[in-house]
C-alpha cells in the first residue's frame, strides 16, 4: 500500500484523520486558525477568522488532492 505522503495536514495526524477533522465544520474551523498560528501566518489568521466557511471547503478539497494546505498557510 502507497501512503499519502510523510505527516499529516492537521499537526502530523494520518491522512484519514485529517480529512475527519476537515469534514466537521467547527472542529475544521478552529483547527485551521490554530494550524495558521502555529506556521506563523498571521494574515492567514484573520482571514480564516472571517472567511474560514469558505477556506474550510477549500481545505478539504486540498487536503483530499494533495494531503497539504495551499491557501494562506
């Protein structure tokens, strides 16, 4: 069996993990700015504050492609 790739999107978890977390929008949310804080974005963190039921979405369409974050990390 092939793997993903090396870690995981929310802080090093499995790959069906990640995509749990990305699924429920709340826990989603709040994994997102916490994600963004600790890679030191800080204007991805406000943006995810307003605009994070949208940037939710497009996590999890990135993390299903491609097992990584591309918007504002």
């Amino acid at each position: 069996m092939s793997k993903r790739g090396k870690g995981g999107y929310w802080f090093g978890s499995p790959w069906i993990i990640s995509v749990i977390v990305s699924i429920i929008p709340g826990v989603n949310w709040v994994a997102g700015i916490i994600h963004r804080l600790v890679k030191g974005n800080i204007l991805g963190v406000v943006v995810y504050i307003f605009l994070g039921w949208f940037l939710g979405f497009v996590d999890f369409v990135t993390i299903l492609i491609s097992n990584k974050i591309v918007l504002l990390a």
